[in-house]
C-alpha cells in the first residue's frame, strides 16, 4: 500500500501543487508586482516553466477572480469566520471554486476529488471534512453536469 503513496503525481496535479503552493505565499504576503513574484515562483520549481502552464493558468485566474471567488466562500462557510480558515485550506478551496466556477474545461467533480486529495496531503486531518462539507454545498449549486467539461452552463 505504501507504493502508490510513493508514486510519482500527475502533470496536472504537479501544477495544482504549484498553484495552491503559490497561492498559499500569495495569502501569507501579498506581492506589489504580481507578475515579477509568479516568475520569481516558478523559477525555483524543480521543471522548465512552461511545464507548469496549467499551474499558471490556474493561479493567475484565482486571482483574477479572487474577489468573487472569496465571496462564495463566505457564502457557503457560513458558521465560519472567513479570516480564521486555515491558509493552506483557503489556497485550496480557492483553486477548487475558481476552477468549477470559470473553467468549463474541467469537470467539477474532478475539481472536488483533486481538492480533497490535496487537502489530505497538506493540511491536517481535519481539513477533508471541512473542503469536503463546502465543496459539498456547493456542488448543489452547479447547474452543469458533474462529470463533464463542457460549454459555459452557469451555476
């Protein structure tokens, strides 16, 4: 059993690494130039840049959306203070909403699984049930099929 903990991630979940890694440093200390700080970022990753450029897509989008994504994190947290939510489960709740909410190319369950795997691997225990109950009452939300990509449905 302990082989798969040792097998090597996907592409894709090396970049949603980067991502939530970046985000994480983001939320902990805001950059005056973003686009210098994201370079700086990806020039200390162990691949050539344009291996993460899923990564970048996806943080560059967090945080483009950051605002409306946050706004529906304190929606559906609703007995929670939004400021006491630990920084890495933010990073990653974050990444989750953003990716269900404004890429039609992922599926949102895969948005949700990849979360929560995320979560089990860097946050404490107790933060899967968290990401899982939000992203739970979330996925009543979403008015576009679970499993598929696919065109812009709307939530």
């Amino acid at each position: 059993m302990k082989a798969a903990k040792n097998k090597k991630p996907s592409k894709r979940r090396e970049n949603r690494i980067a991502a939530i890694q970046y985000l994480y440093a983001w939320e902990s200390n805001r950059p005056d130039h973003l686009i210098s700080s994201v370079d700086l970022f990806f020039e200390g990753k162990d691949q050539p840049r344009e291996y993460y450029q899923f990564g970048e897509e996806l943080l560059l989008g967090t945080l483009d959306k950051v605002e409306e994504v946050d706004g529906k994190i304190r929606a559906l947290a609703q007995n929670w203070d939004f400021h006491r939510i630990a920084k890495i489960d933010l990073a990653i709740l974050r990444l989750a909403i953003y990716e269900i909410l404004y890429r039609q190319d992922i599926p949102p369950i895969v948005s949700i699984n990849e979360a929560i795997d995320l979560s089990k691997e860097f946050s404490n225990p107790e933060a899967k049930r968290f990401i899982n109950g939000i992203l739970d009452k979330f996925k009543g939300e979403i008015k576009r099929p679970l499993r598929q990509a696919g065109e812009k449905f709307g939530i």
